[in-house]
C-alpha cells in the first residue's frame, strides 16, 4: 500500500484534516503545517520569504492541501462597493471577469465599522498567504492539491489577475450536504470552493434545507472547520483516481 505524504497547509487551528486522517496513519502521513504552536503542528510562516527553505525540512509531499484565511476576500465585511479590504470593480462570475479589485484609500473608512490599519493588515496577509501558495505549489508539484475558500470569495479573482495563476478546476460543495448527526457535525449550506488539478465530485445541493443556519461562531477556527465527510470523500477520490491510472509498481498506466 502505497503511503501518502500529505501537507495540509493553514490546517493549525481545527486540525480538520490531520483529525480526520488520523486514524488511517498507515494510510496517510500528514503534517499540519502553520504558526499556531502546538505539538501537532509544523510551526511555518507561510508568509515568509524563506518558505520554502522551511519546508523542505518535510517528507516531500504527494498531497498539498490549503484553506488560506478567508477574512480579507469573503463578504462577511462588506462595505459599499466591496468589502472592508477591497473595492470590487467585478461582476457575479469572478473567474470571467475582466474587471479588478481595487485597494481603498483611508478616507472610505471614515463613518464605517472597520478599522483602516486593521483592514490593511488583513489585506496584505491574505495576498501574502496566497503568493506564497502558488509559490509552494509551483515548487514542490504535488500529485493532488487544493485550495478552499469561500465560492464567492475575492481570492479566486485574485489569483487570476495578479498571481497570474489559471490553473485547476473549480469543485463546488455545499457544507450541509457533509452532516454527520452521528458526530453531532452539524453545517450550514456555505458553499465553498476547492480549486484543484482535477476535477472532484463534491456534493452540492442548495435546494435541500439546512438543518443550520448560517454559522455566527466567533471563534475563526470553528467557524472554517471543514466536514470531516467531505474531507474523506476528497481524499478518498484522490487515492482511487491514482490506483486507477498507475499499476502495482507506481508507474503510470499508458
């Protein structure tokens, strides 16, 4: 059986992919990769310069997963026009839109609920934490990757136009289609994208009614918990799709 190494990058507050893999370690070997400082976490700034130098202190990995912060891209801050980081010249289908996002001044802060250097902060960390992403997985070409965010987030703009990254599928799930009452793991509809080399058959339904309403946790950490169904239901695919083109060597079927 083949072993995978996985690196589940910004997966140091829930854990929800090390917890939920970890009962199949022969299985996979995951590191959780990010600043929070526990003893089942590889402490890495993923903002630094020299990430990649960190990183290769690692197995070398045939997954990379990431759920970069949200914070700075979701609408849960709108403003007029856009959010509390961006103006957003776009239209409702991000990934055709010629348009961009444009930075706000300081002056459009004032009467608002937002903070102008806090706004800021979240802003740069989150272009940050998604170039040293691409830069990751431009490094290391892992066999199968993700990013999840938000569907609508203004990340996936972001990528596009200023990363110049165009690259993967965009899979759709909606959060409630992964309840598990068994677990007491209850969501909401939330549709989220995971933006991958392949394309993955996620559950997405909006028509069924969630048994939650829409998640008010305060605690980020909860509030971006992944469904533990939904990761194994990725990871599941990914190791099916590769015993299905490699043979019992590892080498690719032709």
């Amino acid at each position: 059986m083949k072993k995978w190494v996985v690196w589940a990058l910004f997966d140091d507050g829930e854990q929800s992919v090390r917890n939920t893999l970890k009962e199949r370690e022969r299985e996979f070997e995951v590191y959780s990769i990010g600043i929070q400082k526990k003893d089942t976490v590889f402490y890495c700034d993923l903002c630094s310069l020299d990430v990649i130098k960190q990183l290769k202190n690692l197995p070398h990995p045939d997954i990379i997963v990431a759920s970069p912060m949200c914070e700075s891209w979701s609408m849960g801050s709108n403003m007029e026009n856009g959010n509390a980081c961006w103006i957003d010249d776009t239209n409702t289908n991000l990934f055709n839109s010629d348009d961009c996002l444009r930075i706000r001044n300081r002056d459009s802060y004032q009467g608002s609920r937002f903070n102008y250097l806090r706004s800021l902060h979240k802003r740069t960390l989150g272009e940050l934490c998604v170039a040293h992403l691409v830069e990751i997985l431009e490094h290391f070409k892992p066999t199968f990757w993700y990013i999840e965010n938000p569907q609508y987030s203004r990340m996936w703009l972001y990528l596009k136009k200023y990363v110049n990254f165009y690259e993967g599928f965009r899979n759709i799930a909606h959060y409630h289609c992964y309840d598990d009452e068994t677990k007491n793991e209850i969501y909401s509809r939330k549709p989220t994208c995971f933006l991958s080399n392949i394309l993955i058959p996620l559950k997405a339904n909006y028509q069924i009614k969630a048994k939650k309403q829409i998640n008010v946790e305060p605690n980020y950490d909860i509030r971006s918990k992944i469904p533990t169904k939904l990761i194994q239901d990725i990871f599941d695919y990914f190791v099916a799709l590769w015993y299905e083109t490699h043979n019992q060597k590892g080498q690719p079927i032709l």
